[in-house]
C-alpha cells in the first residue's frame, strides 16, 4: 500500500530556537486508525495542525495526494484542505447556525460566495447531509441550531461535517476530552466506522491512553516533540509509557 | 506572602488615594471652570424668566405653512432612510477590513484611520463641508449623514468583530472554503445580531440628525425650523417641534419593527 500521508523532517518553532516539533518523520497507510498521545504540550496538537496548515510548519515536507502541500498557497492550499477534514475538541461549529447549515459549511470549498450565502448547495449536497445524519444518529435535528446540542451530539454534527468534504483524510485533535467516558467512546468508534466506510485514514489526539490502545491500529507516542514510540497498542508498556509521559504514580 | 497572614494584612476594600485625589482635583476644576463662564445666579434667574416668556408664544402650536412642514418632514425622512441604507452597507466592507483580528494591517489600519476620521466631527460640520462641494440641499444632507453613519456602524462593527471566536472561522477554513465563505459561514453568523442592533440605532440617529442638518443648507425640516425661528414664528415652531417628535417616535417602531424581523429568538438571521 503506497502511503496515504508522509511527514518528512517536519519542524516547528514558534519561538526561534524552541522546537515544538523536533524533525518528525513519519508514514500513514491509506487506512486505519492511528492515536498520538503524549504530555500536554508536547506539540501532538501542532502536529496535526501543521498537516492542514492551519499552524504553518518552519521545515520540512509534508506528501499528500502525491505532493508536498507544505509550500502550497492561495487555491492550492484550498485544494488540499478540502481533502483533509477535521474534527476539533471543542467541536467548532458555528453557534448561531443550524444543525444542516454546519454541515454543508463542510462544501464551503466547492460552493462559489453568492450561492453559500443563499444557502443554495446543489441538491446531492444536501441529501448526501440528510443521509449522514442518519448515519450519526442525528435524525430529525436538522434544523436545530447549533447552541441547542449537548456536547456529544455536537462532536457527531463535527465528524459530519468533516466527512462533508469526501476527505481522503480525518484528523481529530482531541475529540474526546470535553466529553463523558461514555459519549467518548461512542464517539471514538463512529470515527473508526467513517474511516472504514471510506477508506481513509484517521490520525487521532488523545490524552486518554486507554481509550486509544481500544481503538486505534496503531500508536504512537510523543514525547519532547519527537516520536519515541511507534507501533501496535500491544506493544505499549508501563516502560514505554513512562518513557512518554514521565512520572510513574499516575500510572497505577 | 508573610503580611497575609496579619491582621495588619487583611484589610479589604480599601479606597486608594489617588481616587481620592483624583475626584477632589475634579470638584476644583468644576467650580474653577463655572466661575470662568460666566455662570452667575442672577443670569440663572433671568434666563428663567425669560425661557417663561418665550415658551408662553409657542402656544398654542399653529401649522403656519402646512406645505412646508410637510415637504420638510419627507425629505427629513428621506435623508436618513437614505443616508442609513448607503451609510449601512459602506460600514459592512469598511468594518470588516478594520478587524485587526481577520485582516493584515496593511489593510486594518488604513480602515481604522478611516473610520477615525469620519468619527471626528459632528454631522453638522460635515454638512456645512458638503453644502460648499455639493450645494445646497438633500444631496448634501445625505453625504454628511453617510460619512457619520459609517464612523459609527463602522467602529461598533470592527470592534464586535474583533471579539468572536476564532474556533468557529478555524473551522471553516480549515474546510478550504474561500475567504467570502469563511467570512459568510464564520464571522457573519456570529457579529450579525449586533450589527442589526448598531444598523437600527444609527438609523434612529440619522432621523434626528437629519432634523439638523437643514440648519446649514443641507436639506430636511431644519432649514424650516431655523427660518420659523428668525421670523419670531414662534407657534409654528412649537408645530415644527412636535412634528419632528412624531416623526421620532415613528421612526422608533420601524426600527424595533426590524429588529423583530433579524433578530427572532432562535430563528435563523437569513431565513
């Protein structure tokens, strides 16, 4: 399987001479699900976010859909970005618009500016979000506003929105650390779901360890802004994790 | 941390003296600046009498020139309706080019200094500018209205735009959407009701300025106020006073009229 997504010599500074991202390297397949975890601050967040560009990376290469979108500007960027969908922690959506008006913003990158601010999406647009909300479990919610969800039900409208955009790639940083152990998991296993469905690869931020070594096909540990750990969630010791997070009492 | 712990320590709520000074320096400067006007107890008491006088020829209110009042109070109204429109949807492009929070400065501080600018001066003085380059009547009016509305909308506009999430427009771009659609999708939603509420007060405004700018050439029920006023027709100004309260007062259920329509509880701004 030739690689979905890969990261090469990747860094990142916001402060000059401060790596927050310290020359990561790395290879996704064009499916399953893949966690980063690592302490807070250790740059998991920048990682994916340097993926999408919404953080600007200071170096390195970043392969998508055959090229490196690192240097890429303007409508290319654009172009990228509508490939890569992305599900946040604290949900972003917009408030003040519905439940349907959230995720047809996933088309916003096809939709010329006069049609978006009539509302007018092609017609297959808006089946394929009456579908997807089935799909999430969101039927009959259209047109709810946004602010009227709880926080489960507004990560489902998030991922929906992501998968909107037909991505060939989901990213989620965090998307379970503002939910309850039970919604988180639910939430967990409709990301793994779209990632089949679709064949794409899932790239995951998460705190929760145990909740990533139940999910996730793969794992891999942050940790000073580099990886040092890379593999199946069989292979994710106490060592390994102490090697990770540092400390040892939160452990048992 | 040691003088927490003391009694000497605890003390809570205590006034600082330089408030103290602050607001004995203002009661000096108050009274130093009323015996620099003038401002004497016997011009008090004679103005009061004569304020008696003046206010007892004003009654009763008589329409002297009915024709006049009436095509004075339209245009009045026809100033600020259309100085309103235009002066709302110059504010939008010029209000978000200033939001230094969106935009890159080569871009914020040229609107923002606009927006100065126009802040600067009262209506009537733009509207004596404009009676010299345009000419008397409504036309002037209406420019100096314009540039007062977008000084207002403008500011209020940039400034609620700066205070949004900034979650909510990651999220759209990170969709790849262009920039109208994460303005459109992102910001919109989020500054629109403000904006009706600032669109629906300067639109009140513009009503009683435009009362106003008659006085200096510029069109509306000023110029026939002013000339009442010079011709001692002092009942058909009380007329003209009256009328230009009505007219507020009409002006106040339209905007609240659509204030109603934008910003339903829980409905959708754009449907």
């Amino acid at each position: 399987m030739s690689a979905a997504l890969i990261l090469r010599g990747l860094v990142k500074e916001y402060v000059r001479g401060k790596r927050v991202l310290d020359g990561i390297s790395l290879a996704f397949d064009p499916a399953g699900m893949t966690a980063v975890i690592g302490p807070s601050g250790t740059g998991k967040s920048t990682l994916l976010r340097c993926v999408n560009r919404l953080v600007e990376p200071t170096a390195g290469e970043i392969i998508f859909g055959g090229r490196d979108i690192a240097p890429l500007k303007g409508r290319a960027l654009r172009e990228a970005r509508r490939q890569i969908g992305m599900v946040f922690q604290e949900y972003n959506l917009v408030e003040r618009l519905t439940v349907m008006e959230n995720l047809l913003s996933g088309r916003l990158g096809y939709v010329p500016a006069h049609k978006a601010w009539l509302r007018r999406f092609p017609q297959e647009d808006v089946d394929r979000a009456f579908a997807l909300l089935d799909q999430v479990g969101l039927t009959g919610l259209a047109n709810q506003r946004a602010d009227a969800l709880s926080g489960g039900q507004r990560q489902r409208v998030g991922i929906a929105r992501a998968v909107m955009q037909n991505p060939k790639l989901l990213l989620a940083d965090e998307p379970t650390s503002s939910l309850d152990p039970k919604t988180s998991v639910e939430i967990m296993a409709l990301m793994r779901e779209v990632g089949r469905q679709h064949s794409i690869p899932v790239i995951v931020n998460m705190h929760d360890v145990e909740l990533a070594r139940r999910f996730a096909d793969r794992i891999i540990g942050m940790s000073g802004g580099r990886v040092v750990f890379d593999g199946a969630p069989v292979g994710l010791t106490d060592d390994v994790l102490k090697t990770i997070y540092g400390g040892e009492s939160w452990l048992h | 941390m040691a003088a927490l712990s003391t009694a000497a320590g605890r003390v809570a709520l205590r006034p600082s003296v330089w408030a103290r000074v602050g607001w004995v320096l203002l009661a000096v400067y108050v009274v130093y600046a009323l015996g620099r006007l003038d401002f004497s107890w016997p011009r008090f008491v004679t103005g009061l009498d004569n304020g008696a006088r003046f206010f007892a020829r004003m009654l009763p209110p008589r329409v002297a020139q009915p024709d006049s009042l009436l095509q004075g109070l339209t245009e009045s109204l026809e100033i600020a309706i259309l100085a309103s429109c235009i002066g709302i949807l110059l504010s939008l492009p010029i209000g978000l080019l200033a939001a230094r929070n969106l935009m890159p400065a080569w871009a914020s501080w040229p609107a923002r200094a606009l927006i100065a600018a126009t802040r600067s001066f009262h209506p009537v003085i733009v509207a004596i500018i404009f009676v010299k380059a345009v000419g008397f009547g409504a036309l002037a009016g209406i420019g100096a209205l314009v540039v007062g509305s977008v000084g207002f909308i403008g500011k209020l506009f940039a400034e609620a735009i700066e205070e949004i999430s900034l979650k909510q427009v990651e999220a759209i771009r990170a969709t790849g959407a262009p920039f109208m659609n994460v303005i459109t999708y992102g910001v919109m939603p989020q500054v629109f009701g403000r904006f009706i509420g600032f669109a629906t007060y300067q639109l009140d405004s513009n009503l009683r300025n435009s009362t106003m700018v008659g006085i200096v050439g510029a069109g509306g029920i000023g110029g026939t106020l002013f000339s009442a006023f010079q011709r001692f027709d002092y009942d058909f100004v009380a007329a003209i006073l009256l009328s230009i309260i009505a007219m507020i007062m009409v002006g106040e259920v339209l905007a609240a009229w659509v204030r109603g329509v934008f910003l339903e509880k829980g409905k959708v701004e754009e449907e």
